[in-house]
C-alpha cells in the first residue's frame, strides 16, 4: 500500500495540485486538504478538524498513518488592516472577528506541532520562520549574527540615524520592514521627508547592484536557481524573464546553511549575486520565503522544484530518515 503524503493549502490550489501530481509520480498517494478551518459560521465545506492525545484528523483525514506533509502558506486568515473607521461598534465587531482569527491560528498551529511532537516531518511548520519572513530587521541581524550574507541595513524611527545610514552607505532602498511590498531607491525626496519617521519606523538598506536571483532549497541541496529579469529595482515588479542561473559552491552552501538556520526543510530565496565594489561574486540575502508561490515560474523549472520537494517527502515517509530524504533529492535534483 503507498504511502500517504499530506499536501495543506487554499482550497483548489493551482499550486498544490501540481506538487500532488509529483507526489503520485513518486508513487507515494497525495492526500490535498483545505488548510483554512477558518470562515463564515454557513459555509459548509471548511474542514473539520480534530486533535488529542492519541488521534488527529483533518477534513475526514485520519493521520495515525501519516508521516510527512506540506504546508503551503499560513492560513487561516490574519485580518490585514484596520477599518477605515473605529466608532464603539466597528470595534467591537472588529476585536471579536479578530479573537475568533485567533483561535483559528491556535488550533492550526497546535495540530501541526502535535504531528511534528509524534515525528512526523511537517514542510514547513507554522513557526518562527513564518515570523522572520514577516518582520525583516530582526531576519537580516539574526543572519549576520550566523555570518550569512545580508546586505547593511537599518530600521529606525530617527531622522538623524537615517541621515547618518545615508552617508556611510550611499545609494540606499527603503523596503517595507513587514511582510510583502514594493522596494525602491531613496531618493532627494525621501532625504526631505526624514522627519516624518517620527510618525512610524521604516526599514533602510544598502543598494545591492547585481542580478536578482530566486533559489529554491530542498533538504540540503539547492535546487533551482533564476535570475529575474526587470527593469525595477523590485524584481517582482513589471519581470519581464527569467533566466536559469547558478550560484557559486559557497554561496550555495551559504543560502543552505540559512535555510537550516531557520528550521527550514524548503524555501525559496531572494538574493542579489553583487557586481560591484568588495561585495563583488558574493551573494546577499534578501528574503526568506517558507511556503514560496511557485506559479509565477517556468513550468519546466516548478515541475522540477516539485519533484524535489516530492522526493523529499515520499522518501522520508517510507525511511524516516531526513538524511535519506536529503540523499534523494541530490539524485532527483
């Protein structure tokens, strides 16, 4: 009988249906759940789950037989932003939707870290990478501080601070210190408006000139690399290409040691390979992605990454050995 592989994300996932179909191709039998236990009190079809000591299950699925699975994002909804308006009703309303968010949050959390308590591999749990993805100043001094590249960076509240990263670093980006949004280069502009950081923090960086990469890690291999073709200093902005690419031995080595660093099994990496100045052939790490989109890339380059990720964990489920599992991937990779 195969064994099972459990696949979590949105419900009709474009995504995870693919990764299924690697997973079959490994000869393994993907088990796709909705990852969202979250919504409305009527909707029928969220799935149901259930945790104890001995058991769990989700959406119909019992899991005593289980042994890896993937995540894919961090679902259920966090509720992103403040209504326009917070008169005593709004927040009311407001506070209760996001307590029940909460619970959601706990509960997905809590049955993840039971499978992964039992001895399950989970890829990847909703955990502290989740966190560093999402709040960027301390992800780059946490890097530096493991000696993995990261471009010079500053977060700050202070006109005079920034004033002062400014001169030492010259041409600089402000890129937003939470989540997923737009970098662009400081300009005359921005110099003017320094006050204004009184207001709210912001997130300052050396600019980093060299192409734009996007690695994939699976286990202890790098197992994909392109560079992202534009125009912008954001790369996900207007791309117009992509381009297969390598890394230098160390530097791959490098973005895996990162990986590892935090809690990762796979991830995809932003970084820019430097051009210039002393920095130039060295990789700088940018961002950290644990449960990357990989629909925007090349099919033959996503059916690869999947493969990988697969054999990961179809060969740790049948083993129970991560280091077989990483063996595998070289072979697949």
């Amino acid at each position: 009988m195969p064994v099972r592989i459990a696949l979590f994300a949105n419900k009709d996932s474009e995504q995870i249906a693919e990764i299924a179909t690697a997973v079959a191709a490994e000869g393994a039998a993907p088990v796709v759940l909705d990852l969202r236990i979250g919504g409305s009190p009527t909707d029928s079809d969220r799935p149901a789950l259930a945790l104890s000591t001995r058991t769990a299950g989700w959406g119909g699925a019992d899991f005593d037989d289980i042994r890896a699975i993937h995540v894919r994002g961090t679902t259920p909804r966090t509720l992103p932003t403040l209504p326009p308006v917070l008169n005593p009703a709004t927040h009311a309303d407001y506070r209760a939707r996001f307590l029940v968010e909460q619970s959601f949050q706990a509960a997905t959390y809590a049955f993840f870290e039971h499978q992964a308590a039992r001895g399950a591999l989970v890829v990847n749990r909703l955990t502290g990478a989740y966190v560093d993805h999402n709040s960027k100043s301390q992800f780059y001094e946490k890097l530096r501080a493991a000696g993995i590249g990261v471009p010079r960076s500053l977060s700050t509240n202070c006109p005079d601070a920034a004033a002062r990263f400014f001169d030492k670093v010259g041409e600089a980006v402000i890129k937003p210190a939470i989540g997923v949004g737009s970098t662009r280069l400081v300009g005359p502009q921005d110099r003017d408006r320094l006050d204004e950081l009184v207001r709210c923090p912001a997130l300052f960086q050396e600019r980093v000139v060299g192409p734009t990469l996007r690695i994939h890690v699976v286990g202890d291999s790098v197992v994909g690399v392109l560079r992202i073709v534009n125009d912008e200093i954001d790369s996900r902005t207007a791309t117009k290409a992509f381009e297969p690419a390598a890394l230098p031995a160390a530097e791959a080595a490098m973005v895996v040691r990162a990986n590892r660093l935090l809690g990762l099994h796979y991830a995809a990496w932003d970084g820019i390979l430097a051009e210039t100045g002393a920095e130039d052939g060295r990789l700088r790490l940018l961002d950290c992605n644990p449960g990357p989109y990989v629909m925007w890339l090349p099919e033959a380059f996503r059916r690869r990454v999947f493969t990988c990720l697969a054999r990961y964990l179809v060969t740790f489920a049948r083993t129970g050995a991560l280091d077989q599992a990483a063996a595998a991937v070289i072979e697949a990779a």
